[in-house]
C-alpha cells in the first residue's frame, strides 16, 4: 500500500531524499507523497521524526 504523509509533517524533508522514486513533493506547508508514483519501500517512514507517514 502506498503511504500518506498526515498533518502532522513539520516540513523537515528528510523522507524527500530517501525516497527511491522521487514521489515526495513539497505543497501547503508540508510535504505530499504521489501515491500513483509510490513503490510502498517504506524508506520514507522510517525517517520521519515525527511519526506523520502512514500506510494508506
């Protein structure tokens, strides 16, 4: 399943790099996962220092 970044993203960007296929992209004050584009690696969430990317 593809992810989803909540509410909860403080706008830090350290899931923007680690993504393998470049579907994390920057909108309204956070950031936004391309769940068309996502490969589900889970490479994102696991940097995420604030727990705000979910499986959808």
């Amino acid at each position: 399943m593809p992810r989803r970044i909540t509410d909860s993203c403080i706008n830090t960007g350290n899931c923007v790099p680690e993504c393998p296929v470049d579907c994390i992209f920057s909108g309204d004050g956070k950031f936004v996962i391309d769940e068309d584009v996502c490969i589900d690696c889970g490479a994102c969430e696991v940097v995420c220092p604030v727990d705000a990317i979910i499986e959808i």
